[in-house]
C-alpha cells in the first residue's frame, strides 16, 4: 500500500509552507526568550490573548480575522507589559509575574467566552490545536495566483521578525548575554525587551489560527532549546534552530499522514504531529549535540578516561624501570591492581598500546618500546615539575602532591612544560629527591 496516495500538494503543500513560516517566525524569536530565560513568555501570551479575541467579538460583532487579530495583538502587547510592570513595582521574580498575568487574563477570557457562548461557536480544538489543515480553504487572489491568507499573514510576520533580529542583531545579543553592559554601552535593554515581546506576542497571535493556542509554544521554545545544545555562538544557533523548526513542520505534516496508517487509524493532528516532531528533534539534539549531548559526553568521558588509564601504564613502566635498572615486565594482573581499573578497560587499553606500538609482550609480561618509553618520560617528567612546583611556588603538603600532580600531568603540553621549568629555574629533581627526566634525552 502507498502510504502517500492521498498526498496533493495544492493542500499537503500549502499545509507545509503555512507550518514552516510559523515555526520559524517563532523559532527566530525563540532563540533570545531562551538565552534571556524567558521561556514561557510565548506560553503566557498565547493564554492571554484569549480575552482579546473575546473583547474583539464584543466590540464588532464579528468573528472576522482582522478585528480578532487586533484585539488578541493588543491584548499580548498588554500581557508583555503588565508582566514587567508587576515584576518591577512587586519586586517579583519575572516566572511570578508571568504566571499572575496570564492565569488572571486567561480567567478573563473564560468569563467572556461564556457571556458569548449564546452568540459565537468556539470550538476547543480549534483554540488548542488550530486548524492547519483548513490552511488551502480561505485564500486570497494576488495576480495568478490564490494563496491562502494564513500563508500572507504568516509571510508577514516572519518577514518583520526576520528583520528585527538583523537590524537589532548586536543589540539583542548584547542584552541577552549580559543586560548591565548593554546599558553601559548606551543600548536601552528596556526598549530591547519591549521590543522582542512585543514581536513575540504579534507572532503568537497570528500563529494561533494556524497551530493553535498551546502550540504555539512549542515552536516559540524547542528549536532553540535543540540549538542552544549545539553551539555557544549565537549566529549558529539561530541558524539551527531555524533548520529544525522547518523540519518539525516538514516531517510534522508528513508523520500526521503516515503513522496513523502505520497503526491503523486515518489520520491525527497536523499541528500536534509537527510539535511532537519538534520534540523528537530536540531529544536527538540532547542525546547527539555535538557540545552538550548525552551520548557525545559519554563517549568523550570514556575516551578520555582510555587515553589517561594508557597515559598511566606507559608511566607506570617507566617507573618500574627507573627502579630495576636493567628494564623491567609487569603482567596484566599487577598492571590492574596498581592502577585499580577494571579488567576488561585494563585489556582493551593494553591491546590499544600494543597496536600502536608502545608496548610489547616478552615472556608473558609488558614493557616498553623506545617509542612507549618517549611517551613515559615525557609524562613522567611533567608529573615532577608539578610536584616541584605545587612544593615550592604554592606550598602544597607533601601529602597532597601526588594526587595533584598526578591530575595535571594529563593536561600537560611542551609549552607548558617548559614555562613551569623556566619559572622554577630548571630544577633537576622532584621534592622526594627523583630526578627529573630531561625534556629531550
């Protein structure tokens, strides 16, 4: 069976286009309510602006786009600033504030929606979920060709947020990182933070028809949460979170059709579907993200913890040698109980030694090669110009600087080798009177 017969692009693509303006739109905005931690702005003005849409009915009489859009735009304009305004004159944190304005708000709405309740059909699953896939319905003839309004509207929005973030670009960043030094620098942060919540509340607005009234947060937050995992520059980010905004639209639509056919039923939630996506997007971004994924941490942790535990067994020979004097073999066992380390690690790192040739076997026991024994001595050497060091310039107890010193000499180049040499006047032995290796022999 073809899971995609019923695909018709003059629909499923418009659907698409409609979902990729409004998750961008948002995504655009998204990336500074994270970096300035105000995440759930987007989630109160999309419950605020409930009110507005009633008000708006009251007033006209009319459930037409324009009016309603007004009164809810207003409505979030006003959100955004009693939200400021009780976090000042209450000396309340900015999430209590939010919360006090858009429950009371919210309530609001209810009561009007219910006063109105004889004269206009709300339906709940509208004002939750929008109505994406009713996107191709309503269009509006420009030249040749009929484009659904939501799609202009969408268009719009994206366009002015699009140049917000490039006009204001450095101020925005500035005041996102660190508001006191754009106030140093003469950037009003006031007039930044007024400025990106007023866009964030015309953009929640107009994307309520289209993904509805809670999901709309989710477009506002996920994409650049997932990109906020995958770099530290800004620039970057708003790229990816771009990208992964367009795909949750794009893999949202196409999920919707599909996998309620995988399971049996007919189809699901357009917009649900791509908020979802957005989601499993945001859980690889966790688990994969180059900087901070789960996965990638772990296997840097374990790589790095081989690369130490091999640092250590070249050093540990070397030290075997220092004392034997005529070379020395240590078997796997006695290689384990020194350093404490698991079996099967302690194998694959001495397998991984072998292999790239520092180490070979003779009669059943491990030594170093000449190669193996330049690694060895170079480690060896900065673990006792720390020990000196921490001795004589940071006065450590003698107790102490092994471990100390035996963290250090992994982090250890030639540059700063030599600097700690310099700074010691080239000193010849450690503090237990061992001498210390030559940098080159």
């Amino acid at each position: 069976m073809n899971l995609l017969q019923d695909w018709n692009w003059s629909l499923d693509g418009w659907i698409i286009v409609a979902g990729m303006l409004c998750a961008i739109a948002s995504a655009l905005l998204g990336n500074f309510l994270v970096l300035r931690k105000m995440s759930m702005l987007g989630d109160a003005i999309s419950h605020a602006v409930l009110p507005g849409l009633a008000a708006a009915f009251f007033i006209t009489g009319t459930r037409d786009s324009l009016p309603m859009f007004v009164g809810a735009a207003v409505v979030g304009v006003l959100t955004a600033l009693f939200t400021e305004w009780i976090r000042g004159f209450g000396k309340v944190d900015e999430g209590a504030a939010m919360g006090v304005v858009f429950t009371s708000l919210f309530a609001a709405g209810l009561v009007m929606i219910v006063q109105a309740a004889d004269r206009v059909d709300l339906d709940p699953g509208c004002v939750l979920y929008g109505a994406i896939e009713m996107t191709p319905l309503s269009t509006v003839t420009i030249g040749a060709f009929e484009i659904p309004r939501v799609v202009i509207v969408l268009s719009t929005v994206l366009v002015v947020n699009l140049l917000a973030v490039l006009l204001f670009y450095k101020e925005f960043k500035i005041a996102s990182f660190d508001p006191a030094l754009a106030t140093t620098l003469g950037i009003n942060d006031s007039f930044m933070h007024y400025l990106l919540t007023t866009l964030v509340a015309v953009t929640a607005v107009a994307s309520f028809e289209a993904v509805g009234n809670i999901l709309v947060v989710a477009m506002f937050i996920v994409p650049a949460a997932a990109a906020y995992l995958c770099t530290d520059r800004l620039g970057t980010m708003i790229v990816i979170s771009v990208i992964v905004a367009a795909l949750s639209a794009v893999f949202g639509h196409l999920g919707a059709i599909l996998a309620p056919q995988l399971i049996g039923y007919h189809s699901t939630n357009t917009a649900g579907m791509m908020a979802t996506m957005a989601g499993l997007l945001f859980v690889v971004a966790a688990l994969f993200a180059p900087r901070y994924g789960v996965v990638v941490a772990f296997v840097r942790r374990g790589a790095l913890s081989l690369r130490i535990l091999a640092e250590d067994v070249v050093g540990l020979l070397y030290r075997a040698e220092e004392r034997s004097r005529t070379g020395a073999q240590l078997n796997k066992t006695s290689i384990r109980q020194v350093l404490v380390s698991r079996p099967w690690v302690t194998s694959m790192v001495l397998a991984l030694l072998r292999r790239r040739g520092d180490l070979v076997i003779d009669h059943g026991g491990y030594s170093l090669t000449d190669q193996g024994r330049e690694r060895a001595r170079t480690l060896v050497r900065s673990h006792r110009l720390w020990e000196q060091y921490l001795v004589t310039t940071v006065g450590v107890v003698e107790n102490r600087l092994h471990p100390n010193a035996e963290q250090l000499e992994h982090y250890t180049d030639t540059s700063l080798r030599t600097q700690l040499d310099e700074e010691m006047a080239h000193p010849s032995v450690d503090p237990h009177g061992t001498p210390i290796p030559a940098e080159k022999p």
